[in-house]
C-alpha cells in the first residue's frame, strides 16, 4: 500500500506541472511580419515538448521499475503489481496522445506554410489586362494572362492534392495510433498472464516445502492451495 502511495503521489506531481500544450497552428495568428519568427517559435515550442516526453517516459519506466520491484517483499505481490502497471499504463496512455496531437499541430502548420507560400506566388502573377473600348471592344489574352490562368489551375490542383495528402496523413496517423496503444495493451496482458502463473508456481512450491519441512518434523502438513484457474487468453503450449 505504500508503494502504490508512493506512485500515484510520483503520478500527481507530473500531471501538475504539465504545461498546457497550444496545438493550434501558432503563427497562424501572426501578423504578415511577425510570421516567421512565430513559425520558429512554434517549431523550437515542439522540440520542447517532444524532449519533455520523451523525459517524463524515462521517468516513468525507472519508477515502474523501482515500485515492481518494491511489490515483490509485500504479502499481496499481485495486487501491488497490479496496481503499479495501471497506473503505469494509463500516464503512458496520456504522454503518447500527447505525441500524437504534436505531430498533427506539426503536419497543419506544415501544410499551412505551404498555402501561404503558393498564395505570395500568386500575388506576385499581374493581373490579366483587358485591351479595346466600346461595344466593338475585343480581349485579347496576353502571355501574362494565360500564365496567370495557368497559374490559377495550378494552385486549384495543388490545392486538392494537399487536402487529400492531409486526410489520408491523419487518417495513417490515427491508425498507427491506435495499433500502437492495442499492441502495448496485448503484449502488457501477456506479461501479466505470464507472472500471474509464476507467481502461482512460487506459492505452490513455498507451500510444497513447508508441508515437506512439516512431515520430516513430524507435524500434519498445512491444507494444498487450490489450482490456479486458467486463463481463457492464455498462449497455447
């Protein structure tokens, strides 16, 4: 029980200095001459917070692994163990959705900089001049007008693409997410599977030797623990 105190106080003390992450593209809000320097910002703001996870991760792995171990010289080794990775599981959870809404602020400030920089281009294109007076009046296009037209169809079509990338972006990224998160969680039910049966052999074979050490004393041996129950997930031997 103290352990698991110890942990969740470890857990607290993290969620409470936690920064509020502005995901929202932050340049986004800038004037035309402050964008630069708030892209930069906004890029050096990530880094941060990638470096702060990728710390708080480090963190949590050493005090998993110190109140583990701390679980093992208590009565309820399970129960402790239990708790500890809970816990463990559920900040691992939150540090890695976090990731996931960094590198989705990173990808629309990406895709953001890219439409700014095709709309300069396209202020930089004349507009297209008309030519002649009156109701015989004739346009003829110049070479400027039919780059500009040119220009205008290029800019639709990149445009399009770029939405497309972005969905199926986002969309590979909450995939990968998700298989992420459903891999950790089977491969953590494992390791508990997998410890629930050693711990259960190690009482058994406590129990095999005292009621062995009582039977060469010459004292009734103590009751047999009751067979494990199987667990339906259980890998197949």
């Amino acid at each position: 029980m103290m352990q698991r105190g110890c942990f969740a106080a470890t857990v607290l003390a993290t969620l409470l200095v936690l920064p509020v992450l502005p995901f929202a593209p932050v340049w986004a809000q800038a004037t035309d001459g402050t964008q630069d320097s708030a892209l930069a910002a906004a890029v050096a703001h990530r880094k941060a917070e990638h470096e702060r996870i990728r710390h708080e991760r480090e963190a949590l792995a050493a005090v998993r692994q110190k109140e583990e171990a701390a679980c093992y010289k208590q009565f309820a080794v399970e129960d402790c163990l239990r708790s500890v990775r809970t816990k463990a599981r559920e900040t691992g959870d939150r540090l890695r959705a976090q990731e996931v809404e960094l590198n989705d602020a990173e990808r629309r400030e990406k895709a953001a900089e890219r439409l700014r920089s095709i709309e300069e281009k396209q202020k930089a294109v004349p507009p297209p001049a008309s030519r002649g007076q009156g109701t015989d009046a004739t346009v003829r296009k110049t070479p400027s007008d039919a780059a500009s037209t040119k220009a205008q169809r290029d800019h639709a079509a990149e445009q399009r693409a770029l939405q497309q990338r972005n969905r199926v972006q986002q969309h590979d990224s909450e995939q990968a997410a998700r298989a992420a998160l459903q891999a950790d969680r089977a491969s953590q039910a494992r390791v508990r599977h997998a410890e629930t049966l050693k711990a259960a052999e190690e009482r058994r074979a406590r129990v095999e030797k005292s009621q062995a050490d009582a039977a060469a004393k010459g004292r009734p041996p103590a009751a047999p623990l009751p067979a494990p129950a199987r667990v339906a997930s259980s890998p197949a031997r």
